[in-house]
C-alpha cells in the first residue's frame, strides 16, 4: 500500500465517530499540512489529496440525504448532482493558488475569461473619454485628481479606527507609554496578532500523542488548543480500563463530565463539548457496570482525583493508539 493510501487509511480511522465538525476540520488540516510539507511544488500535491480523499469517500459513501450529523450539503463535482459528504472531504482541499499552481486546462480558460471581462471593463470608460472633446477630458481628469489623494496609515488618527471608548482609551495609553506613532503602533500590533494566530494554526494541526500526560497538566501546554482533547480522550480510557479491572463496584466510578473535568482540571464547557463526541461510548460502558451519579458519591472523603492516577494509568497518549 503507497504512501498516502495509508495515510488515508489513517485519517478514516480517527475519523470514527466523530461528529464535531471542529475535530474533523483540524484531522484533516493536518494531512493537508502533512502533504504541503512532503511536497514544495503545489502540482505535486494533487495526487496524494485525490488518494487521501478517495479512502475517505470510500468508508464514508455520499448519500442522498442526511443520514449523519458529520455529513454536510454540496453540489461540487459530480454533474453539480446536490448530496451529503463527510465533513472531512470539506476541508481536504488545497488553496486556491495551489490549485492555480497545478494547471488544470478548466481552471486557467476560466481565469483568461475573467481577466478579459475585466479588461472590457477597464476600457469602457477610457473609450467614452475618448469620445467626448478634448476640453471636457481635460477638466474630469482634473477633477479626479484633485479628489483622489491618497490615504495612507500615516495620515490617520486614532478615531478613524473606529474602536469602542475603553479599547481607544487603552490604546492611546499604550501609546503614550511606548513613545512611537499611531501607524507604527497598528504595524506591530498588527505583526504581534498574526504571530498568535498562525501559531495557533499550527498547533491544531499538532499531534499530542506522543507528549507525556505528566508534562501535557503542566503549564507548558496550559493554552494549547488540543490540550483539553487529549487530556480527556486518556482520562476516559483510564476511568474505562479502572472499571474494568475492579472486582467490587464500590471501587468504579460513572465517566461523567464532572470526573472527567477533575481528572484533566479543564473547563466544564470544554468538557461538555468534548463528550459529545463519546456520548455512545459513555453510555455503553457505564451500562455495562450498571454504574449511575449515586456511584460517585463516596463516603470518607474518597475523590475520584485521588484514586485514579492519570499520570500513572496512561503516562502518554500512544497506548491509545
């Protein structure tokens, strides 16, 4: 098997059964981070995608109706023909430049047809001008030039921003104590967000697996936007691996999301949202030991936080795989 049939193989697997459409975006944002990075030129990249997604479709057929919360609604390909995919297939695509980069005959007949539409309508009002006598010409591209005057970051003030009065307050403060201009501020105020926010980009498309579960409760990975994820993924499969093993039901706990939250200290909303995902399993598993809220509440100051060791049941997350 190539390559990229095995990653697509890969992908259809941590797909299962998950239904949140912001866990499937970031699985597939990751293999198309992990076919840009395997191949520089974009004409390159068509070929693994097309594999990846072809495995995708196959363990994920369309159908003709929404039979699965994780299916969405398109018309692309395929005659235009109004179907339901996998979500995945939403985000397995290359950007518009790359696609541009690959050449397909389709794609360039279109763009040399806009660009000709485009160029009949940057003519048009050349050739009226032309028409009309030469004193009138004059006098508009006068006109035009005196209104048009460039506006440029350097002439505006802080109002022009447009921001609420205590954020324009703070800012002018900043300012103040920086002792730089408004468009200097703006420049490195604009550098400083897209720093943070592809860096963010890039962490989604991160792979927690292999990181410690000792050192992914540190601090470390405290912001980390997959952090909460995996820290509950190894908490259930822990809570699930303990129940499993114990021989009275004194000893088992419910995998609610009260536990789960002391387990991984994340938010109850975070958590809330994750278990979405494992609703099924959940349940499933706390029929199974007939287990119920009353079973968490233990006498004798027993916490769950105190009985099952995280750290030492699941040091890290490849034991999951």
């Amino acid at each position: 098997m190539a390559k990229w049939d095995e990653v697509g193989q890969e992908l259809v697997k941590k797909l299962g059964s998950v239904e949140k459409e912001s866990t499937i975006q970031k699985l597939a944002v990751a293999v198309i981070d992990q076919i840009r990075e395997s191949y520089e030129e974009p004409n390159s990249r068509r070929t693994p995608l097309s594999k990846v997604r072809k495995a995708v479709l196959e363990a994920f057929p369309d159908t003709e109706t929404q039979e699965y919360p994780w299916q969405y609604s398109t018309n692309k390909g395929k005659g235009n023909i109004e179907r339901y995919q996998h979500l995945a297939l939403k985000y397995l695509t290359l950007s518009t430049e790359e696609w541009d980069a690959v050449g397909d005959e389709a794609r360039q007949q279109w763009k040399a047809q806009q660009q000709a539409e485009k160029s009949e309508l940057r003519l048009e009002p050349e050739t009226q001008l032309e028409k009309q006598p030469k004193s009138q010409t004059k006098k508009k591209s006068q006109s035009v030039k005196s209104t048009e005057k460039e506006i440029t970051l350097n002439d505006m003030n802080i109002s022009q921003l447009q921001l609420d009065a205590d954020t324009q307050q703070m800012v002018e403060a900043a300012i103040a104590h920086s002792g730089i201009k408004l468009a200097d501020f703006v420049r490195r105020a604009c550098q400083v967000y897209a720093k943070t926010i592809t860096g963010k980009v890039k962490q989604f498309s991160e792979d927690l697996t292999a990181v410690s579960t000792e050192e992914l409760k540190s601090d470390s990975y405290k912001t980390h936007p997959g952090r909460a994820d995996e820290l509950a993924r190894r908490a259930i499969y822990a809570l699930e691996m303990h129940n499993n093993t114990c021989t009275e039901k004194s000893q088992k706990w419910m995998i609610t999301q009260t536990a789960i939250q002391s387990l991984t200290g994340s938010k109850p909303a975070t958590i809330k949202a994750i278990l979405e995902n494992y609703q099924t399993r959940l349940d499933d598993h706390n029929a199974k030991h007939d287990l119920n809220p009353y079973d968490n509440r233990k006498g004798g100051g027993r916490k769950i936080d105190l009985e099952i060791d995280l750290v030492a049941l699941v040091p890290d997350g490849l034991v999951l795989v």
